[in-house]
C-alpha cells in the first residue's frame, strides 16, 4: 500500500495538488524567493519559498499520508542539486511556533535528512519601535549544492536586514 497520496502538478497554478481521504485538498507550490538575490546583490538563482496550503476551512484529524506526501514532493524538489528552499511558518491562528515544531519532527524523521541540510532560524524583527516579531523559518539545500557556504551566509543574514529597514 502506498504510503502517501497521488498527486498531480497543475502547469496553470504550478502546484501539486492531492486530495485526502476526508476530501480534503491540498496545495504544495515552490515560489521563486528574491530575497537572497535583494540581500547580496547579485542573482542567486534557484531558491524557492515552500508554501503548503490547505484550500479547505475544514479540520482535518491527523493523517500521516499528507506529511508523506508532501516529504516527496519535497524530495522530488531536491532531484535538482541546486535547488535550496526557504520555509516560514505561517503565524494564521498563533500557531507558527508549533509549525515550526511540527516541520522540525517532519525534517527529522525523514529518510532524505541525509542528503538535505536543514538549518532554523527563529527571526526577531521590529514591527514599530517598542514591538518585535517572530518569525519561525527553516531553510534546506542539498548537500552537493556547489554555492551552499554562500547561501548560508546570505540566510544568517536576514534578521540583520530586515532590522535595519526599520
């Protein structure tokens, strides 16, 4: 028995999309993310930002064959060495810290942890003088991607940027 949902890739949306047992459809899209390129100043291609989205108001009881399937979707991403991808965890509903967490479990309990370098980085930026945010964000890359250094630097470096915008 497959252990994880059919899904097929809409070329006019450019998402997978799979639909659970309880009839529940899901998104999973990798969008282009410029940060990297705006931060550096130069073009740094290929970093996507992975978006999951329930399309559904419905509440779903836990099933294990959604976060399988969205683990291959996410593999398949990675057939591509160069490819790297960003995610930040929605704050809908004060629930981004347990995201954050629930993507951690996901990482780790993977089998391709092997061969993706996963690296968090809880991000604390000003929103007005006396408030700040958090924003919960995971960033992953192949282990063979031949500019990884200079991606990890570039993504230690947001916080910093985004505090000197204010």
């Amino acid at each position: 028995m497959q252990n994880h949902y059919n899904y097929v890739f809409d070329n006019i949306t450019n998402t997978y999309n799979f639909t659970t047992k309880n009839n529940i459809l899901y998104r999973v899209a990798f969008v282009v993310d410029e940060t990297f390129s705006a931060i550096s100043a130069e073009e740094i291609s290929n970093v996507f930002q992975l978006v999951i989205d329930k399309a559904s108001d419905e509440l779903e009881p836990y099933d294990i064959k959604v976060s399988k399937t969205v683990e291959n979707i996410v593999e398949r991403f990675f057939h591509n060495v160069q490819n790297s991808m960003i995610y930040i965890c929605s704050d809908e509903n004060d629930k981004a810290k347990i995201r954050f967490k629930v993507f951690d479990r996901w990482y780790k309990k993977s089998e391709y942890k092997v061969f993706i370098v996963k690296i968090d980085n809880i991000i604390q930026y000003k929103i007005s003088e006396t408030e700040t945010q958090k924003m919960y964000t995971s960033f992953m890359f192949h282990r063979d991607n031949p500019i990884r250094e200079k991606l990890t630097e570039i993504y230690n470096q947001i916080e910093k940027v985004l505090n000197e915008e204010k």
